[in-house]
C-alpha cells in the first residue's frame, strides 16, 4: 500500500470519527447545537459586515463631506455649508453598524454558551457509553490493557475532546466562515484586488500548514511523553515499599529525570513552533496589508490615467478610497482566522489522537453470548421434577428451550461438572491445555496443584467462560456450557481470588455485593460463617465501617475474609477458591478452614492452593504440568504413588 493510500485512508477514518462525535452532538442536544451553528455563523459574517459598513462610511459620508468641506472653502466660505444629508446617513450607517456588531458579539456569546454546554453534555454521553461498552467486553480485553491505559482514555482523551469540540472545533467553524465571506466580498467589491489578496495569502497558507504539521506532531509526542511520566510516578508510588527496602531512590532519580527530560524536548519542541505561529502570520499580514495599500494607490492612479480601461474591466467606478480602506480590513480579516486555523491544529490532533483510543474501546467487540438456556426460580412438582416459579424459593432450575419445537425441560441445579477432552489457548495456535478430562459430582471438593503455570486457573476461568476453548466439550448438570447464558452460568458460581477486590463503601455493602437483596441479618451470618465477624465487630462502625481505595485501611487477610464471607452469602451450587486462604496467617487459615468447610457442604468446590495442606481432605486432587493432568487421586493415594504429588507435598526428590 502506497504512502499516499494510508494518508487518504487515515484521512477517511478520521472523518468518519469526527461525524460520529457530531452524530452524538445532534442526537442529545439537535437544538443547541444547531442554534449554536447559526450563531458561529452569524458572528462570522457580522465582521465582514463591519468592514463594508466602515468602506461605505469612508465613499458615501467622509468623502462627501471633503469634498463639500473643500469647496466651500475655495469658494470663499460663502453661503452655508450643509452637511445635513451626510450627516443624517452617517447617523444610519453608524446605527447599522452598531446594530450589527450587538448582533455578531451576541451571537459570540452564545455560540460559546451553547457549545460549552454541548462539550460538557457530549463528554458525559462519551463517558458514558465508554463505561456501559467496557462492562460488556470480555476479561481477555482487560488481560491485553492496563488499567493505567483505560482510565487515561476516560480522563485524557475524553478531556481533550471536550476541549476541541468547546473551542477548537467553533472556532474552525467560525474561521472558515470568516474566510469564505470575506472572500467573496472581495470578488464582489472588487476581483483585481481580491485575485492580488489571494495571491499575497498563499506564503502565509503554507508557512501556517507547515508549522501546525511541526507543531501538530510534537504535542502528540509531548501527550504520550506526559503519559510515560504519569505512569512512571504511579508505579513508583505503589511500589515505595521496595524502593525503600532496596535502596532504589538514586536510581529511580535517575530514571525519572530521562522520562522527565524527554518529556522537555517534546513540550519545548511543540511550543515553540506553536509560539512561533502567529506573529510570523501577523508579520505576513502586514506585508499582505501595505502591498495591498500599494496595489490600490496604484490602481486608483491608473484609473484616472485611462478610466476606459479600468470601466471596461468592470472596476472604475467601483475603486475609491473606501474600497482600498475596506479592502486593507478585509485582508486582515482574511489572513487573521487563517492563523487561527493553525493554531487550532494542535488542539485537532491531540482531539482526533484520543478519538482514536476512544473509538478502538467503543469498537472493540462485546463478549458474544449464544446461550439461551436459562437459571429460573423452581419448586419441586408432584413428580419430583422442579416447576418454575416467580418468587425466590431458594431452589433453582435449567429452564431449557429445544429448538426442534419440542416442550420446554428443566433441570435441577445440582453442580455437576464435566470436561471432555478440551483443549485452550490464549491466543490461537498457542495451546496452554491440553486434553484435559475432568468429573467433578455433585458436593465433590476438587483441587488442582502444580506449580506457576501449569493451568491452574486457566481451567476455572473456562468454567466461568471467561473464555471459550478450542476443542472439546464442558457440560454443566450434563448441559453443554456454551448453551447457557453467561450471565446465568455466573450467577450459580461463587469465585473467592487471591487478588481480592473490594470496593468503596461500607463493609456490610461489598459482603452484600454476593447478594444485593440480603438482610443485615443474612450479611452477619455469612461474615460469621467466614470467620469475619469478631475483627468487623471490633471496628469503630463495625459493618458500617467505610471502606476507601479498595479496602487499603484493612490488612490483606481482613480484605480476604469479606471476599469469603461475599461468596458464602452469594450462597452458590458451585465455588471456586484461587488460593482463597493464601493471605491468612495458619492460625486464622485453621478457623476459616471450618467456616469454609461449612459453606461447602454439599457443594461443588474447586480449590487452587499452593499450601498442600488445604487441599488434604479433597475428594480429588489433580497435578498439572505444563497444562496436562498428570496425576489424580485422593490424598492418599498420592501419597502412596509417590509421583509427582508425593515430590510437591513432602519436597522429597521422586524415585526413579
């Protein structure tokens, strides 16, 4: 693809991003937005207005009046000199022209009013659908981005966008505007001298097009340098803990000055070109301004020499002293907005770089989600069978629609779990598991060991379908998982991480967020069941204790606790503990051990622990290794084998 595709196709693209925000614009606020057009408009042709009113001032009422004023004087001051006639047009013409620029600067006011408003409003709308897309995009989106990288989407690009469509974008508007009438009053005042006005632009179009190219690229470069830096200090003040213990401070001194240096360059390099922009334009323009005062005292000169000529050509009568005056003004109304314009370049490209990043999340894929079998409230019928019901029983059922027209089934939730074979990858053709077959019955506690990397997780995450495998089949109570709805496959699972998050507010909130509608009652006895309630009760609001920056005013093990008191009282078929007690001390292990044996009675359970001696009273136990089960079995029979398991739990090398 040739240079010149890719600059017409990024060109397209931009456009089209561009009528996409402007798309959003008239859908929210059709009224103000169009209202605000028409002024930005009306503003811009009220200064050429001006121009023309101050030519007709200067030919219809100065000049008279000097003539008058003249002749009255050569002809000895006799009789009286009567200027009323002039006087009295003066009098409409300065009404007129006040009348107009009340106009332009009302117009100015609002435009600005109206398109602050709009930016604002449109920056919510961004926002907004920016947040509702991201909470429908799968975990492997956010496995491929940091978070440092979202929020600066939500915060730097949004902002910057707001900040053209406020000012940069109605001033383009307004400049353009301001260029086209001008022009076109020119041709019709006066097309020799418009031709003349035009030709003197040209070095000034280009010099500004060049500059704002320069400048347009290094005020990107100063954004992604910013960001660097931003980041840089983020992850430093996270991690000053280690650089205190390390004796890290010169270096990290070191570093920081290179990515604060760069970021020098950059912003000195995009300023001064920006600095340079518009008095060089001025300058242009008053050479723009005294050529045209000479072309025009040319011309008039000219005129009178051979008057034919210039009648013939269509600009005798037309060239006076207040057309040359009008056409100094119109050139610098001319060559003014088209500083402007530049100027407002940077802002443009920093806007259409976070439109860019903007639009690759809004655009980036939902997760898809094909299931149609659905988790219903049920009641046990007559037969034994469950009978879907609308109010909570506590009971739950597959409702299980058949495609071939035959009647509607239900199946009790009961967590039975199956693999077949299945294989995944990340990414294609990088396979992580490989064959792995799996039965977990109903009330089984099923653990998988290994060591990092071996697909220990990766395996959980396929039963949540945060991804979906390669090859191979799982079925959830023998109902292939791909035809249940995400949603509801979620809700009859209970996931306690090693990475536990909390959220701001109130403790009694985050353990609620297992279950929105539980009482304070059900909150307590799930903190309860979890060994939580003894350090909650010794809080200073105990379960209103207010919770800031995802729990950090606790301790890890605090913070892992309502994690497991979140899921007991979620209350699930099925639970997944990642390394549920890996930040509990062994003495606190042991109390959570019984709450949690508690919550998994008659419950399928996966346990992913690195501590072998969690996972000693498992139905089964599984080893991987680089993503195959090698070894299952109970702990004893393990131990009895002495593979693999036997090396992991007693550190003994295995015998050959």
């Amino acid at each position: 693809m040739s240079k010149a595709t890719r600059t017409q196709g990024k060109g397209r693209n931009y456009l089209s991003m561009i009528g996409r925000v402007f798309r959003v614009e008239v859908r929210n606020y059709p009224v103000r937005f169009t209202l605000a057009f028409i002024c930005i408009i009306v503003a811009a042709v009220s200064t050429v207005f001006a121009t023309i009113f101050t030519g007709a001032v200067i030919d219809q009422c100065i000049t008279p009046m000097v003539t008058k004023t003249t002749q009255w004087i050569q002809a000895g001051q006799v009789g009286t000199l009567d200027l009323s006639a002039e006087y009295a047009l003066l009098g409409i013409l300065v009404g007129v022209f006040v009348g107009v620029m009340a106009i332009g600067l009302t117009c100015d006011y609002f435009y600005q009013y109206l398109m602050a408003y709009v930016a604002q409003g449109t920056q919510k709308v961004i926002r907004d659908q920016l947040f509702n897309h991201m909470q429908d995009l799968p975990v492997s989106y956010f496995d491929s981005h940091t978070r440092g990288d979202i929020m600066s989407i939500y915060s730097n690009d949004v902002d910057t966008l707001r900040e053209a469509l406020s000012r940069s974008w109605p001033m383009i508007v307004n400049s353009s505007a301001t260029m086209i009438a001008v022009l076109v009053t020119m041709f019709l005042t006066n097309w020799l001298l418009a031709i003349c006005a035009f030709l003197l632009a040209i070095p000034t179009i280009f010099f500004s097009k060049a500059i704002a190219s320069r400048s347009s690229r290094h005020f990107i470069g100063q954004q992604r340098a910013l960001a660097e830096a931003d980041g840089y200090v983020e992850e430093l003040i996270n991690g000053q803990r280690v650089v205190k213990v390390f004796n890290y401070e010169e270096r990290n001194k070191r570093a920081f000055d290179k990515v604060n240096d760069a970021l020098r360059v950059e912003a000195t390099k995009a300023n001064r070109y920006a600095n340079i922009l518009m008095p060089v334009v001025n300058q242009f323009s008053y050479v723009q301004y005294i050529a045209i005062a000479l072309i025009g005292v040319g011309l008039i000169f000219a005129n009178q020499e051979n008057p034919d000529l210039f009648a013939s050509m269509g600009l005798g009568t037309a060239l006076t002293t207040g057309v040359i005056v009008e056409f100094l003004l119109l050139s610098r109304s001319f060559s003014r907005p088209m500083g402007q314009l530049a100027q407002q370049t940077n802002s443009i490209a920093m806007a259409l770089a976070g439109l860019v990043r903007i639009f690759e999340l809004v655009d980036t894929p939902a997760e898809q989600d094909d299931g149609y079998v659905e988790l219903v409230n049920a009641k046990e019928g007559p037969d034994g069978n469950p009978v879907e019901v609308e109010e909570r029983t506590g009971l739950w059922a597959w409702k299980h629609p058949h495609t071939d027209g035959s009647p509607t089934t239900y199946t009790w939730l009961r967590g039975k779990i199956n693999f077949y074979d299945v294989d995944f990858g990340y990414v294609p053709n990088k396979i992580v598991l490989h064959n792995i077959t799996l039965y977990a019955e109903p009330g089984q506690k099923v653990a998988f060991v290994g060591p990092t990397g071996a697909g220990k997780t990766t395996i959980t995450n396929l039963i949540n379908r945060f991804y979906d495998i390669a090859d191979g089949k799982i079925r959830y109570d023998d109902i292939n998982i791909n035809k249940i709805k995400k949603a509801d496959l979620r809700r009859s699972l209970g996931m306690v991480l090693q990475e536990t998050e909390l959220f701001t507010g109130t403790i009694k909130e985050n353990i609620r967020f297992g279950k929105l509608d539980a009482t304070d009652e059900e909150v307590v006895a799930a903190a309860k069941l979890a060994n939580a309630d003894r350090f909650i009760q010794q809080l200073p609001q105990g379960y209103d204790t207010m919770l800031v920056k995802a729990g950090l005013n606790l301790s890890q093990g605090q913070r892992q606790l309502i994690a497991i008191a979140r899921c007991a009282i979620a209350d699930p078929p099925v639970m997944i503990l990642d390394e549920a007690t890996s930040s509990i001390d062994s003495r606190t292990e042991e109390m959570v051990q019984k709450g949690m044996d508690a919550i998994m009675k008659g419950r399928t359970v996966f346990v992913i622990a690195h501590r072998l001696s969690t996972v000693k009273n498992s139905d089964v136990i599984m080893v991987l290794e680089n993503g195959r089960i090698t070894e299952r079995g109970s702990h004893d029979e393990l131990i009895a084998r002495q593979g693999k398991y036997y090396q992991l739990y007693t550190g003994n090398a295995i015998k050959e």
